[in-house]
C-alpha cells in the first residue's frame, strides 16, 4: 500500500469516526473486518491463535511493510547519539585561525543567546591530520574512525537556535524543542512499517533519561505500536548494555494454550466493543502490540543473545577491552538488529564521569573528558561500519553520528586547569555513512573560527529531510491528521541535501 499523503491522512481521520451502516444488509468491506476480524488488527491475531506462524506481509496491519514514496537508498537507520554535545572544533573541523589566535579576543561578532560566560577563543589541544584516501580531516584523537574515514560523509555546516540541552535534544529526536511531538524513529515506522514482524520497528538502547526522556523516543499522537522500545539502563547517570532484554517475554505462570485462551478472549471482547464503537485506531495499535508480543517471545531472546559471535567479532567491537566493552556490545546489538531488519534503532552514548555527569559536555575538562568520550566510542563504532561493509548491510542501511549541538571555539570562564567549551548551536559537524551517501565528503563549512555555519547551511528540519529521502519518503508528503491539521516531522520547513548523495 502506497503511503502518499492522502491516503495516510484520510485513513488516520476515519481511524477516529464511526461508520454508520445504512442498512443491516447492507456490510462493508469495513464493517465486515470490524465485525469479524477485529479489523485488520483482529485478523493478523487470528491468523496467530490459529497456530499459522508469524504474520504474513500481506494482513496489512499497523506494522506491516509499507511502500516508500519512491526508490529509496537505505531500508534501515542506526542513529549513534552522543548526548551532552560533541566539539566540532577537536574532533572533525580544524581551524588554523583558532590555533593562530588562541586566548585573544574574537574579531566576530557572537550571538546573544548563551548558555553560560564565555571568554576568549580557545585552540584545539590535539593536531588534525588528513585520513583514508579522501583526507577527510581527523583530530589524533580518533586511533581507529580513520580506518572507515573513505565511508563517512562529514556534513560541517549543522545549525539550529536551541542553546539549552532539553530543547535542542527534543528538536533532534521529534523537530520541536517546545511541543510535544512523534519522534524521527516513530515516523520511520510510521512510514515504512517494518520487514521483521517478530520485532519493534525501532528500538532504542540505552536513551537518555534526561532532557526529554521517554517524549525523545515516543509517538505522540501516532500510534502507540510505533513508540521505541528501550533496551538498557537509561543513560543517567550511567548507561549499561551487559543485561539487556526485553522485558516480561516469559510466562512462568502461563503456557502457550493458556496464552492462546487468553487472547481469544480477548479478542472476543474488542470485537463486542468495536462493534458498539466504531473502528479505533488506538486499540488497532493495542492488538497488534499483543501480537507482537506474542511473537517476540521466541524471537527476542534470539537477537540479544551474543553467545553464537566469535571472539574475532566481540574483538572488532573492542567487546575484549573495558573502556569499550559497554559501546562495543551495543554496537554490535545495532548491527543484529540491523540485520534482523528492525527499521531505526538508536544507540545513546551517555555514561557519567566522576567530573561531569552529562557526556560529552564539557563545561570544564575538555581534554580530559573528550579523551574519555573518544576513547570509549572510537573502536566500537569503526567496527560497526566495518562489520556492516563486510556482511553487505551498509549500502542499505544509513548509519548517522552526531549530538544535539557542538560546543563553541571559545572558552568557557573558569579556571585555566579546568578550561572547558560551552554549548553551541550554530555550527557544528554530524555525520553519515552507508545508505547510498557519498564516502568520504566533506559537505558544508562553518567559518575560518567555527563559530558560524556559513555554507549549506544545514538546519534540524533539513537534516531530518535528508535522511527521510534516504528512505525513499518525501518529508513533506508523510503527514499525520490531528486536531484538524497536517503534522509531519519536519512541520513546514525542511530542504533535501541532495549533494550528500552518490
């Protein structure tokens, strides 16, 4: 089924009315599903308590695959979240003229919205030399990033207004730092459903609990089937991967006719409902979460478990190391899923330091807490790119680096042992890699001291665009009726960055 903007709103806009029938003879093709089936819902249940195995593809429920809008370059998006802020400035974009003028005053004017004092610019403590056949541009911080250097498309020109973690982190995740709205993730599967029945569409490990929470990877007003699906200890003030699971897989009081029983009985009493009702998309959302659920308890305890990877495989993710035992397994989590086809899963690197309880932002110790951050990351992620290229998944699948802001090319007032960078919106460096963008390209620059975004300007609305396009969806055609208007992820705004692509 095609998801072109009519059908997807008209369909959510009959999701909430009643049908009247004309005449008891008279039975739709709705009223007929609502009746027996339970809609479309209620019919993939019964096809599972009749013992016929996963849902088939073409029982067209809430999660069943969806037809892009037009030929798309990625099937599935590993987001690799640094929470707190990563510096532009030391790790990707080097600029001679903040080494040059290091503790002066800046020449350019700055803006007035800051988070906290700021003094004069600040040189990076670590060189830049050129990596892979491409020169993309690496501060030495990063051992192991240049070994995939000629797979990443550095996009430098990043730029946005939220100065405050909570803001800029739920426009990230959602396109709006004031309202609440579907997260990037839940649209996804909003719009493409996913491949594996037997698994959420979007899972998330280890989110932040903080500046936003839960809202970072919720729906909103989409369906409920659509929310991620945590895995992990949430990221404040440590973030732990080594006992993840789904949760509540096991019935130890209930086996699986009981369990069978259940839901026919359940499903007996919606229909008594629906019928009383009306089509709801809410509870069309709650069965299939049931019958997800039911399903998941043989496939789920399957992706988690790491025991079948080779030592090789575990070592590639520096799963063998302890500074990078914790990323590294959750790395290697994204690549399962991955290939597993779940749709979006989101990786959040947020664990707490003795100094700092919010990673990667650095008020004060920028070198000792990037040296951390960088260390704890730089292994695991090369191996996942590297994992993803040998196992054929990376061409279709677009893996995306970055944080809510980068941090400013000047100091932060403090003391000079402790000198740190504060929060800095407008201009900063994500990148991409897979999914049909080009490798090793350097898209957009910010000026000659990094403080400005000054070509191709790249905004949150046009980056979620751009990935969107990855997907073959047209951002401005995956819309959503509610309370009387069109909503989508990029609202009214959003510009495809077509030079990223190969």
């Amino acid at each position: 089924m095609s998801i072109d903007a009519p059908l997807i709103s008209k369909s959510a806009t009959a999701a909430r009315q009643v049908a009247p029938l004309a005449h008891p003879s008279a039975v739709s093709r709705r009223n007929l599903l609502q009746s027996w089936c339970v809609g479309f819902g209620g019919l993939a249940l019964s096809h599972l308590l009749d013992g016929a195995g996963p849902v088939r593809a073409e029982l067209k429920g809430p999660l069943a695959p969806k037809d892009p809008h037009f030929a798309p370059r990625a099937k599935r998006v590993i987001f690799l979240f640094m929470h707190g802020g990563p510096s532009h400035v030391d790790l990707f974009d080097p600029k001679p003229m903040l080494q040059k003028h290091d503790g002066k005053q800046p020449s350019f004017p700055r803006t007035r919205v800051t988070f906290a004092k700021r003094g004069n610019l600040l040189a990076s403590p670590w060189k830049f030399r050129p990596t892979g056949k491409s020169g993309i541009p690496m501060s030495e911080l990063w051992q192991h990033l240049p070994d995939v250097a000629d797979e990443l498309c550095m996009m430098h020109s990043l730029c946005d207004q939220n100065v405050a973690h909570g803001g800029a982190c739920m426009k990230l995740s959602t396109g709006s730092d004031s309202l609440l709205r579907p997260s990037m993730g839940s649209w996804v599967s909003y719009g493409l459903g996913t491949e594996n029945q037997n698994l959420p569409s979007f899972i998330t490990l280890c989110p932040t609990s903080l500046h936003g929470g839960v809202d970072n990877f919720g729906t909103a007003f989409l369906p409920s089937i659509h929310q991620g699906v945590p895995l992990g200890t949430p990221g404040y003030p440590n973030s732990l991967i080594k006992d993840a699971r789904f949760e509540y897989l096991e019935n130890s009081f209930r086996g699986r006719v009981g369990q069978r029983r259940q839901l026919d009985f359940l499903r007996r009493m919606n229909t008594r409902y629906l019928k009383l009702t009306g089509p709801s998309s809410d509870l069309e959302a709650r069965i299939a979460s049931f019958e997800m659920a039911f399903r998941m308890q043989q496939a789920a305890p399957d992706a988690v478990d790491l025991s079948d990877e080779s030592a090789a495989t575990r070592a590639l993710y520096g799963m063998d190391e302890d500074a990078t035992r914790n990323f590294g397994q959750m790395c290697l989590l994204a690549r399962r899923f991955a290939e597993r086809d779940v749709r979006f899963i989101q990786v959040s690197h947020a664990h707490s330091l003795p100094f700092n309880n919010e990673q990667w932002d650095q008020h004060s110790h920028i070198k000792r807490g990037h040296e951390i951050n960088v260390r704890q990351i730089d292994k695991p992620i090369a191996g996942l790119i590297k994992d993803l290229r040998q196992r054929g998944l990376l061409e279709d699948t677009l893996v995306l680096w970055g944080g809510e802001f980068g941090r400013t090319p000047t100091a932060q007032q403090g003391k000079p042992e402790t000198i740190g960078r504060d929060h800095h919106p407008d201009g900063f460096t994500m990148w991409m890699a897979g999914g049909g963008v080009k490798g090793g390209y350097r898209y957009g620059k910010t000026d000659e001291f990094g403080y400005y975004a000054v070509e191709d300007r790249m905004t949150i609305h046009d980056l979620h665009a751009t990935l969107l396009h990855t997907l073959g969806l047209d951002h401005e055609k995956l819309t959503y009726q509610y309370a009387g208007r069109e909503f989508r992820l990029t609202d009214v705004h959003g510009q495809v960055a077509t030079d990223l692509f190969a």
